[in-house]
C-alpha cells in the first residue's frame, strides 16, 4: 500500500503500540566464512540460519531500507511503490520484487521467491509470523519504542546485520549516524541555537477537517531532533511505541513560543499549504507569523533506518545553521 491513509496510519501505530518491549539482542555465532548464524529477535526468539541470508524478503520499509544499506538487495519488499515515494534516501534496484501491502502482504508471493530469511516488523500481523515459519526462518524487529527509540534502532540495525553476515558494515552504518548526529550537534551549538524549540507533525485532510499528527517525545524523529540539540515543544499525550499523537490546528495554539519551528513531512498531499493556508488560526500560529515552517523533503520517511535519521537530522541542522 501507499504510506497508508494517513488516518489509518494512526490507527495502526496506536493498535501495534501494545505488546512486549523485550530488548532484542544477538548472540555471536556468525560466521566470518558463511557457517551457520543465529540471532534472537525481538520476541526474544533464536532464529538459525544455515549461513548468513542474502535471498531477503523485507515487510516494513525502515527494514528494507536497512538490508539494502547493509549492501543486501532484497528479493521482494512490501508496496515497493511507497518505499520510493516515502523513503527515497536508499533506493531499490528495479528487479525488486512486490509482494503486497505491508499490512497484508502475499504469502504466496513470499514464498514464490524462494528467500533465505524475512524479515518483519513487530506489530504487523502476527498470524502472519506463524504463516511464514513453515517456509522460510522470520526475524521480527522491534520497530519502535518511545521509550528508547535510537537505541532501539542500533539493536535492530545490529541484529539484521548479523543475520546476514554483515556485522561490520552494521557497526560502520552507526558509526556514520553517530557522526552525523555528533557534528549536527557542533554545528547547531556553534550558531547558538542549541535548544531551539520545535514541532514535528504530518497530516491530512478528513473531510474539511485537518487532522494533524505530532511526533512527541520519544519518537524516532525526536529523538534525532534532539541528539543535534533541539527541544521537542509538543507536550500532549503520544502512544508509548511510536510516539505519536493527535491534535487539530486549534490545539497548535498551545504553541506560544515565537522561536518555536514546525517541521513537516508530506510525500503527497501537503495540508499544511492547502488545506490551512487559509485558515484564521494557522495564520496566527507563531511559526506561521515568523515564517519557521520547514517541509522535509520528499521521500525522507520518518520511521525509517540509519540513514533515514541521519537524512532527518541533516535537515533539522540546515534549518538551525541557515
């Protein structure tokens, strides 16, 4: 599928937020000469794998994104089309299979292509798990935590590196997003704008209505927001996995600080210039008022690997250090 209605997108974060918060961790038996590798994934589950996977069939895109940083192309991805839309920062060669949406993704089509390994995210379908373990081994990631988030991503990035025998291209992929989040941090502070407040948010239209997702503490984009010295300014209630929330451009108004900046994300529809460029209260917000509305570029996917927080973070210092 595409990103997902955006409103089904909600729904889907805040029903995959329950669960198990169990750390995903690696046991060190890849082999350096392609022997036999296993990993415990997110379920706390030991996978075995013959040799390190490289006929790869990825669900959710920050997985795809990762594998093919990792320099594994996949096989097949869940809605290929979105990816590219919605993460463009890791591109797919053009034989990447499709093998259906990612919250119902073809088994057959999975199986047909015959992979090593899948690999999944945690709160997708889990039936599906049980599906595929007949076939083919499963490793499920852990996705998100709002609790931990980019430490949650360095586990999952390490263990689908070790999976497919590529532990030390893992360790160069976070040594890179250190760096990046490292210098951002020099070069926020250098221009005296460490903690300059900020609001993440995507939306969509419902009817006349805006609905407006913010990404609070603990999300992903926070987190790296953060890491380079920005002050997440959104206080209202966000689910404990991904957190994110709900708001409309009436409770914006709770934003009062005139050095607040809103960064936004619209691969497609962007409501933010259609569909409140109108309107009374957007135009009396204090970013709208001191012109601090930055749109991230297209194709940069907020729920993404390494490189797609890098890619984040990158804009967030432009917009300090402009």
């Amino acid at each position: 599928m595409r990103l997902l209605a955006p409103a089904l997108v909600t729904a889907a974060v805040l029903l995959s937020a329950c669960g198990t918060t169990e750390t995903p961790t690696t046991t060190p038996t890849e082999s350096a000469t392609g022997g036999p590798v296993t990993v415990t994934d997110s379920r706390g589950k030991e996978v075995k794998l013959d040799a390190p996977a490289k006929k790869v069939v990825t669900l959710e895109w920050a997985e795809t994104e990762t594998v093919a940083s990792l320099g594994v192309m996949p096989v097949g991805v869940a809605d290929a089309a979105g990816y590219k839309t919605w993460d463009a920062v890791v591109p797919l060669a053009a034989d990447v299979k499709d093998v259906g949406k990612r919250n119902e993704p073809s088994v057959d089509s999975i199986v047909a292509l015959d992979p090593d390994l899948v690999i999944m995210a945690k709160g997708r379908d889990e039936t599906l798990v049980g599906q595929l373990e007949k076939y083919v081994p499963v490793v499920v990631t852990q996705a998100s935590d709002a609790t931990r988030n980019l430490d949650r991503l360095r586990e999952d990035t390490k263990l689908i590196a070790q999976a497919l025998g590529k532990s030390a291209e893992g360790d160069k992929l976070l040594s890179e997003l250190d760096t990046a989040l490292a210098d951002g941090k020099k070069a926020v502070e250098g221009k005296g704008a460490a903690g300059t407040p900020f609001l993440m948010a995507d939306g969509w239209l419902e009817g006349s209505t805006v609905n407006i997702r913010p990404f609070g503490k603990g999300s992903l984009v926070s987190d790296a927001a953060e890491a380079v010295g920005f002050n997440n300014a959104w206080t209202g209630e966000v689910d404990p996995q991904w957190g994110l929330g709900a708001t409309d451009v009436e409770g914006l108004t709770a934003l009062t600080d005139p050095k607040t900046v809103l960064f936004y994300s619209a691969s497609e529809d962007d409501v933010f210039t259609t569909g409140l460029a109108s309107n009374p209260v957007w135009q009396r917000l204090p970013f709208v008022v001191n012109k601090k509305v930055v749109k991230l570029e297209p194709g940069t996917w907020t729920f993404g690997g390494p490189k797609s927080v890098i890619h984040v973070a990158e804009q967030f210092v432009k917009a300090a250090t402009a």
